[in-house]
C-alpha cells in the first residue's frame, strides 16, 4: 500500500499549524516528514498528519514537549506487531495515564472558562447599568 505524501504546506492549512511549528516539531522528533523530496522538500503522509492533529490537542492541555513525545512512542509501541502481553499492559496503563491528566486539566480549563464567562457577564451588567445612568442624566 502506497501512502500520498503532501509537502509541508497543504499539512500546514490542513492542520491549521504554522510552517514553523511543523518544522519545530520535527526538530524536536516529535514529527518528522516521512519523506524528502530529491530537492529536499519535506513529505508528510495521512499518519503524519494524525500524529500533528494530537499535538495539536494536548498543547492547550500544557502537555510538554516530553510528555507529547512520551505519548506519542506510547501509541506507537502499541501499534508494533507482536508485542508482548506484559509491555502492552504496562504502555496501556501509561496510556490510561494521560487519559487521566486531559481528562482532569480538561476540567481545570472548564473552571477557568466558568470564571471568564462570569467575569464577562459582570462586565456587560456594568456597562448596562452605566448606559441606563448616562441616558436617566442626560434626558
């Protein structure tokens, strides 16, 4: 089975990331291009695209960088044929892990997102009652 590489760009506006970011993320192995061009153009695949789009997740999440990677070598070791039963148990509880930690900085962020929402909702009751005060001394 042939794989269609695409060149950084259209993963670029597919993503909705940076040229820069995918070139970092590569820099760091988090993603690096499955190909080169003989030009040296760097060539993604759908795979690439799929590991770029779950980085893309954990970041608001502040995962950092050895954490993604760290992921990242967890999904891919479970994807290896042949594993054994004892690692596949153990990259499944590291896996479960970080379902844990989104799921609970997901949380922290729903809180934060309340707490803005509030703060937002004061603001706008002020700026109505300012506008009833101008238009009561102004008539």
């Amino acid at each position: 089975m042939s794989l269609q590489h695409m060149q950084i760009g259209e993963v670029a506006e597919r993503t909705g990331l940076s040229l820069r970011t995918i070139r970092y993320y590569g820099e760091v192995g988090l993603v690096r291009p499955s190909a080169r061009t003989h030009g040296g153009f760097r060539l993604y695949t759908e795979p690439d695209i799929a590991r770029l789009e779950l980085i893309k997740r954990m970041k608001p999440l502040d995962f950092s960088l050895d954490e993604m990677g760290d992921l990242l070598g967890v999904l891919d070791k479970l994807n290896e044929p042949g594993i054994a039963d004892e690692e596949h148990e153990a990259l499944l509880e590291r896996l479960v892990m970080y379902r844990l930690a989104a799921e609970e900085r997901s949380r922290a962020l729903r809180e934060q997102l309340a707490v803005a929402e509030d703060f937002h909702e004061s603001l706008r009751k002020e700026i109505s009652r300012q506008r009833r005060i101008g238009e009561r001394s102004g008539s």
